[in-house]
C-alpha cells in the first residue's frame, strides 16, 4: 500500500510541478519543469535525509553524544525489530520531532534540543515510539519525497512575484501569476494532507502498542502542541511541516483546515481510550 502511495506521490507531485512550469514556458517550460522533477525525484530518494535535517540545522549524534537518547531509540528500535537508526538533534527550543530516510536501514529519528528538556523519560519514549511507527510502516520516504517536491512547487510559485506567465501571443498575464502564487503551495498542502493525517494516527497506534503507555504519549502530544501553538519552531517550513510529530506552524482559524495533521483533541482521545499495557 504504501509502495502504491510513494507512485501516486511522485505522480502527483511531479505533475503539479510541470503544470507549474508550463505555465511559466509553455510546452518547453514544462519539458523542463519535467526533467527537473526527475531529476529531484531521484535526489530526493537517495538524499532526502540530508536535505530535511540540513534544512533544520539537525545535526546527527553519536552514543557518546547522547547516550539517553540513544539508549532510549536503541531499545524501542530493538523491540520493534528495526534497525537502530541514526539520531539527530535539532538546535531550537521548541520541543518537537521526525523521523526520516528512504527505508528502515536508511533511518534518521531527529528530536530538538526543547523536546528532551521538558518531557520526562516516559514521555519521550512514547514520542520515540511514534517516529519508530514511521520508520516501521514505510511512511518515512512517502513523507521525505513530499517535503522535497512541495519546496520545490513552493520556490517556483514564489517565482510568480517576479515573473509573470504568457499567453500564446507572449504577453504578460499577471493573472495566471496570481492564481500559480496561491494554488501552487496550496495544492502541494492538498497532497501532503491526503497522506499525513491517516499516517498519524497509525504512528500513534504504533506507539501506543511499542511502549505499552498510549497515556504518556497523550500527554507527551498534549505538552507539545501547547508548545508550538505559543512558540512556533523559528526553522519550521511548511513544505516539511507533515514531518513533525505535531505541526511546528502555527495554523488557527480557517488555516486550521489545512492543517496536515489530525486535530490534536482526536488524538489525544484516541490514546486515552487505549488500555495501558504492562512492559
């Protein structure tokens, strides 16, 4: 299933992508637009990783670095059956958290510096456990495909400010300018919703079973989301912002509809039902 998402992902994507560009150039602007989005499907695959935790300032640890950290992913990534995958701190103090890479020996579970200072031990086992549903499901490259080809649609719907598309005469239509600025990100958002908000709460599921305390991540999610809504992560984009455990943008009133997360109450809900399981 997730083998058929990443296809329709890339499909969708890609030829958003080329819709943007033929507009810009017409049928050789999209013959462009089209190589380029090969070409980043094929980065974006082997590279991915690299390319969303350099955009965070993320900074992949050793043992010796962080070693609770490490003890923590170490032992939920043995009892899943999953590789160890490598650990990335993120330089901010706004507590949230990701997981990346093209496949489970390919992982990187990232965390902010804010996340480990005010969870406890529990808490942020749970939070751990969450990404290791990510990584155990696939949903890692799905979500790193994504955040790559929205930049990309975002930086060439920003090109609309400058450069305004022609008509088939080559006059300007400031129009079509417009509406490539608004739709572009907006359905790049589209896509990044259909596939991230059954994804969530599966994670949560996942969770929930791995650690045994579905609670301590309603409260770990609960700690969290009052965190983002009253500091926003200052690196936070929104081409990436489907990544993170909570959403790291803030997004009320009709935005909130757009949100490529769950609501937070639903959540939350879901684990409070849950039993606690003895570990």
């Amino acid at each position: 299933m997730n083998q058929m998402k990443t296809f329709i992902l890339i499909a969708a994507m890609t030829g958003l992508l080329v819709w943007v560009g033929g507009y810009y150039g017409g049928q050789s602007g999209m013959v462009l637009a089209l190589v380029i989005g090969l070409v980043m499907n094929g980065v974006s695959y082997f590279f991915s990783d690299k390319i969303v935790l350099a955009s965070y300032g993320a900074k992949v640890v050793t043992q010796a670095e962080a070693p609770e950290l490490y003890a923590i992913v170490a032992n939920l990534a043995q009892r899943a059956g999953l590789p160890t995958p490598r650990i990335a701190i993120i330089p901010d103090e706004t507590p949230n958290a990701f997981a990346t890479g093209r496949d489970p020996e390919h992982a990187v579970v990232a965390v902010t510096e804010g996340i480990m200072r005010i969870l406890s031990r529990p808490e942020l086992e749970a939070v751990i456990g969450h990404e290791l549903g990510h990584v155990k499901h696939r949903d890692i490259l799905i979500g790193s495909l994504a955040a790559v080809l929205a930049q990309a649609i975002m930086f060439l719907s920003r090109m609309a400010m400058w450069v305004s598309p022609r008509d088939e005469e080559g006059r300007s239509n400031p129009l079509a300018g417009i509406a490539i600025m608004i739709l572009g990100p907006l359905a790049a958002l589209l896509l990044q919703m259909a596939l991230s908000r059954s994804r969530e709460y599966l994670a949560d599921d996942y969770s929930a079973h791995l650690t045994g305390r579905p609670d301590m991540l309603a409260s770990a999610l609960e700690r969290l989301h009052s965190s983002n809504e009253q500091v926003p992560m200052q690196a936070a984009q929104p081409a990436t912002a489907h990544m993170m455990i909570v959403n790291p943008l803030s997004a009320g009133g009709l935005m909130s509809l757009f949100s490529t997360h769950p609501p937070m109450a639903a959540r939350v809900e879901r684990l409070r039902r849950m039993p606690v399981e003895a570990r």
